[in-house]
C-alpha cells in the first residue's frame, strides 16, 4: 500500500479513535544495551573525557503497545526477539485487554511480523476484536511508538543508568512503567 493511501487510511483509524469507536495502538520493538548510543561528549577543552565502553553488554528488548492516549503495554527479554516473542507479547496484549471495542494494531514489515507462524495468528486475533495493520514499507514516521523509543534512549535515560546492565534494566523499566505520569508525549 502506498504511503499517501496508507496516511489516509490512518487518519480515518485516528478519527475514529478520538470519536470513542475503536482503540488504535502502535506496536514495535527496541532494543537497549550499555553500549553507547552516543558518539562523543563534551569537556573541558583540552581535557580528554574517557568513559568505561561497554562493547559486550547483554541486551533488553522491549516489545510495546502505544496509543496517542498515553496507554503503553509492554514486555521485556534479554533474549533474542522471534516470532514467538512477537505472538506472546500480542497474546499478553490481547488478553489484558478491558475493552470490547475494536482495537487496531500498526506495526512495520519486520520479518517476524510477516512470517508464516504470526499471519497464521491474525484471524483468531481479529475473532477478538484485534485487527494488524502493516504499514508501507520504509515508514517509521507513521508509527508513533518510533518516538517513545527515541525519547527513552536519548532523552529521559540517565547517564548513570548505563554503569551496569542491571542499573539499565532498572532505569528502562522505571521509565515505561511511568509513561503517561512522570514521562509523557503530546500527539497531535
């Protein structure tokens, strides 16, 4: 589908969301490790900065549900995302769901989302309301949780979070589980 179509259809799911006929969430992974995301800091001029380089640090991956109300649902592995990874954290979703209104899901064309297993789950997905919508290729822009991945890794993470890979888990999981309170984005 192209983008312009896509953009349209979107906008019509966004409408209908704001109109109290459907739920409408952004899903998508991301992955966070001590390794820095940063290629330079600043110092005092003429003083090198060193700082520790963590470049075999273990790796959480977080697999999240947004919506432009602030709701976020979301998982975390230190192991490699798969298929199966992606179809729990949807059964996770779907069942800790309250509501009986149609909910649609945008998500991109990662490969584990196009697999034979995961399109095998979406019609007993949709028997629950649940309707996965992809979105055109090379369009991260239309999938807002791009944004809440950004913001965690370079705003709202402390410095200090990156010392241990526990400190990180820590200060990752503390910032999502206060998304919408102490940490929060204003959709248009």
């Amino acid at each position: 589908m192209k983008f312009n179509n896509f953009s349209n259809i979107l906008n019509s799911l966004i409408e209908m969301e704001r109109t109290n006929k459907c739920e409408l969430f952004y899903f998508d992974e991301s992955g966070f490790s001590q390794k820095s995301n940063l290629p330079y800091c600043w110092g005092p001029i003429g003083v090198q900065s060193l700082r520790p380089a963590h470049s075999h640090s273990k790796r959480l991956n977080v697999l999240g549900f947004l919506s432009r109300q602030g709701k976020l649902s979301f998982q975390t592995t230190e192991g490699r995302v798969t298929t199966d990874t992606v179809i729990d954290a949807f059964e996770h979703f779907i069942n800790a769901r309250k509501n009986d209104k149609p909910c649609f899901i945008i998500l991109d064309n990662a490969s584990f989302h196009r697999s034979a297993k995961f399109k095998q789950k979406l019609h007993e997905w949709l028997m629950n309301d649940v309707l996965v919508c992809y979105l055109p290729p090379y369009s991260p822009e239309l999938n807002i949780i791009e944004i809440l991945w950004k913001k965690v890794k370079y705003e709202w993470l402390p410095c200090e979070a990156f010392k241990t890979f526990e400190d990180l888990s820590i200060n990752i999981k503390n910032i999502l589980n206060y998304y919408g309170e102490k940490f929060t984005i204003t959709f248009a």
